[in-house]
C-alpha cells in the first residue's frame, strides 16, 4: 500500500481555499497509486484559525455532519482514496484541534490532541479543550497510533509508549526555518518517533501569515518526512509544497 503525504499551502480561516488545495494534493496522490493521503495538523482551517475569543471562533470549528466534512467524504468516495487530517472540531460546546481518518468515503477514526499547545491557553477558557488520550488502531492491516505535533514532546508523551504500533502517523504543525530542520531538528524528531514506533510518517503544512507592519512572514514552512529505527529514510524539503509517498 502506498501513502502519499501532502505538504499544502495554507491559508487561515480560507476552508473553502484550502479543501480545494488538499482535493489537489488528493487527486495527484491516487494518480500516483496512493490509497491513503495524509495532510498536516489543523489542515481545514489553518492553525492560526481562532482568535481566542470563544464567541467568535465556536463558528470556526466544525464537526463530522459539517459540509466540510461532507465535502471531503465526497472526495474520497469518488476518486477512491482514503484521506487522514488535521483541523479545528467543534463537539457541542468544546473545541479541539483533532485528527480525522475518512475511508471510503466514511469518517472511521477521530483524534483530539491531548497537549496544550495548539492554544493559547493563558487566554482561553474550558471551551477550548483536550482529548483523553492516544488513538491506537488498525488501518488496512496495520497497527497504527496518531500524535498531533506536541502531543509526543510534552508531559502527555507517556500516553504513547508501548502501544505496540507499526506506525505512527504525526501530523505537525512546526515552524523551524528550513536551515534549522536540516541541521539537525528533524534528525531529533526522527528519534522521538522512534521511541513510539519503528516506522512514522510526519506531515507539516506551509503558511504565511500577515505582520503588524502589514506585510507577511512565513510561519510554517512545510516538509514532509519518513522515519524508520530513528533515522529519515525518505523527505521532501521544506519550503514548498509537495507530495512524499512512502510504501507500507
């Protein structure tokens, strides 16, 4: 089986902009023979999607009867390709930053990020919330566990170890300049994933976003990678978009 991760340009708070973009992504990933396309933490929505004032961004989350959701369910129903991602979730009241898995056309799995850092959380209150836990499952054979970006860096990292995964799929949302990722960050991210399963596969998303003086900076600066026994054994280099596959 073939994954296909997708390093996409985002834009924050642009939902329709940026389905178009992993549709794309999608569609060039089942050309190549991918059956699952991965994308980055808060892909819907853009990580800097919220502005901390609960009343303003509950109407940014979304949930699994949303159209974005229908919409992407679509997707991968009529092109055939399952699709996992990252984006803001609305449940009731709460917010979370969250992991999907569609397959066939069907969400099957959901993810909420147990560390804090997705948040400002000096600023917000208990709408903007944690999940319990890691998400341990089988995907087509496989023993998969999902992480969010910090989720493995922080004190929640223990929740993750000796799950007993194959393979850890880790959507980030990491704004390391490409000089520092290649000199030595990503050889530290490819041994944390080890401590927690011998192959992964991270995916990191590009934006720019608005300065005060207003201009524009880049905040994330893409990248993919797969790790195998704490080395890379395959990458796309930051600072453009792209599409890595790996085979399972």
């Amino acid at each position: 089986m073939r994954a296909a991760l997708a390093a996409v340009s985002l834009i924050d708070g642009d939902v329709s902009g940026n389905l178009a973009r992993m549709e794309k992504a999608a569609r060039e990933a089942k050309t190549c023979g991918a059956s699952l396309c991965v994308f980055g933490e808060c892909a819907v929505q853009g990580f800097n999607a919220l502005s901390w004032e609960y009343e303003a961004d509950r109407n940014r989350g979304i949930s699994a009867d949303s159209e974005a959701f229908r919409r992407l369910c679509a997707l991968s129903r009529r092109i055939g390709i399952d699709l996992l991602f990252g984006y803001i979730e609305r449940d009731g009241d709460a917010l979370y930053s969250s992991c999907a898995l569609i397959e066939d056309g069907i969400p099957t799995r959901n993810y909420r990020r147990v560390s804090r850092g997705w948040k400002e959380f000096r600023r917000t209150d208990s709408h903007y919330r944690e999940g319990d836990g890691p998400l341990i499952f089988d995907y087509r054979g496989i023993r998969c566990l999902a992480a969010l970006c910090g989720d493995l860096w922080d004190s929640t990292a223990p929740l993750f170890q000796n799950t007993g995964a194959d393979l850890l799929l880790w959507p980030v949302y990491i704004c390391y300049s490409p000089e520092e990722w290649e000199n030595g960050i990503r050889r530290e991210y490819a041994e944390k994933a080890a401590e927690f399963a011998p192959r992964a596969l991270l995916v990191n998303s590009l934006c720019r976003i608005r300065t005060q003086n207003g201009g524009e900076e880049t905040d994330a600066w893409g990248g993919c990678a797969c790790f195998e026994g704490g080395k890379t054994t395959a990458s796309l280099p930051m600072d453009r978009t792209g599409i890595l596959f790996a085979e399972l």
